[in-house]
C-alpha cells in the first residue's frame, strides 16, 4: 500500500476530533510529500536536524510538531517555525523555549509531558512534579510559551489493559490541570497520546492528537543517516 492508501486508511479510524501527527521521522522527503499531496499537513519529527532540514525543502504550510527528547541547546534552531512541542520536560526547557521564542518574536505552544510508562527510559515530568512546577508560579511569566496540553507515551506492552489505565491516568491529571490552572484558556485542550500500536485505545481516553509514523510510512531504517 502506498503512503498515501495507509494515510487514508488511518484517518477513516480517527474519531471526530482527533488531529493525526503524521510521524515521518528517519523517512525520506519524498514520502513526506507523497502523505502532503494527499492532504497531510502536520508532520511529527523528533530529531531537531532532520526537522530543520525538511522543514526547508518542503511546503512552507506544513506544521511541524516536534515529538522527541529534546535538549536546550538545540530550541534555537526550530524556534522560528516549529508549530508544538509535545516533548517539554522540565523547567529549564521551558525557560529556553521561552527565550528562544521571544527572540524571534513568537509564543510557541508546548505541550507538558508526562512519564506514566513503567519504563525508566521514559521522559517527563511525574503527575507530582507537573502540578509542584504548575503550582510554583515562574511559568505564568513566559510571554514566549503557552501551554496547551499533556503529552504521554503509554508503555510498549500487549497488555491492553495496563495501556488503558496509563492512558486513563493521563485524562484524570489533564483534567485536574485543567481545573486548577487552565480553566479560563480556552487553548489548554490537547492531549497528545497514542502510537500506531495503541492509538486506539488513546482515543477512547480523550487524546486530541494521536502520532502515528508506523503505520502510515512503514518501518523506519535507523541504520540510514537523516534521509534528506
Ligand atoms: C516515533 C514516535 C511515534 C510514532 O511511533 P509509531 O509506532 O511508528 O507510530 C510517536 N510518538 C513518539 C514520541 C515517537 O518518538
């Protein structure tokens, strides 16, 4: 099946509501213009090179979310064009972004993330740590972010109901969060959960944007440097 038949086929799954996040990280250009003329335009990434150089080869109204790890050193370079960042973990990140952004004269929308998996290699804040930093007051100050939601990554388990309770835990603290810190922003509203492996069950625990790279460009060859 072509990229443009898996795309179809995804979305024809996705509930109403539910924006997809083509991920078209480690494959090529072309494909990411094959999944573009058939109407996609935004595109998830998660090295900040490779974003950047696709971010210049192809069509300016792409969005590009940036889904991975994301190290500071590196903001400078997406923040005049990248449309989200699911992946802000920490308050340091969200002071550079918050900088990077002002220099350019932008407010870049993040997305918080939440470690739920029962995997140590995962990233983000724990529901504590979220609401110890939500509830300490310096992130009200940064005029170059706004946060608009939770990103979460369930762990990687066959064991659909241990997926379902991660993903339910994450609702249950988005809207907690939303309550206590976000109920007068219309904007707090997305959750980012949900893979080609799990996305269905994501979607029936409220996730706005579900990030499928798998099932729409296929395997990715990690032995290729950055196809671009
Ligand atoms: C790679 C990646 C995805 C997409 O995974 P698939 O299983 O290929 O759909 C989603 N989210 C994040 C954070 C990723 O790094």
């Amino acid at each position: 099946m072509s990229v443009a038949e898996n795309l179809n086929c995804v979305k024809a799954t996705l509930k109403e509501g539910v924006e997809l996040v083509a991920v078209s990280k480690y494959h090529p250009v072309e494909e990411l213009q094959e999944a573009y003329d058939a109407g996609q335009r935004t595109f998830g990434e998660s090295h900040v090179q490779e974003m950047v150089a696709k971010h210049e080869v192809l069509p300016q109204d792409i969005r590009w979310h940036f889904i991975g790890h994301l190290q500071t050193n590196k903001v400078k370079y997406m923040a005049s064009f990248v449309s989200l960042i699911h992946s802000v973990d920490s308050l340091k990140l969200m002071k550079e972004i918050d900088k990077q952004a002002r220099k350019v004269g932008r407010r870049i929308d993040v997305l918080l993330q939440l470690h739920v998996a029962k995997e140590e290699t995962k990233f983000g804040f724990s529901p504590d740590e979220v609401l110890a930093m939500l509830d300490g007051e310096e992130w009200r100050a940064m005029q170059g972010i706004r946060i608009v939601g939770l990103m979460a990554m369930a762990t990687n388990t066959d064991d659909e109901g241990q997926i379902a309770s991660e993903f339910g835990a994450v609702k249950g603290l988005f809207d907690v969060v939303k309550s206590r810190f976000f109920a007068e922003e219309p904007s707090f509203k997305e959750i980012s959960m949900g893979m080609s492996g799990d996305y269905m069950v994501a979607q029936e625990h409220g996730s706005t944007l579900v990030r499928i790279g798998s099932m729409i460009f296929g395997d990715r060859d990690y032995g290729k440097p950055f196809a671009v």
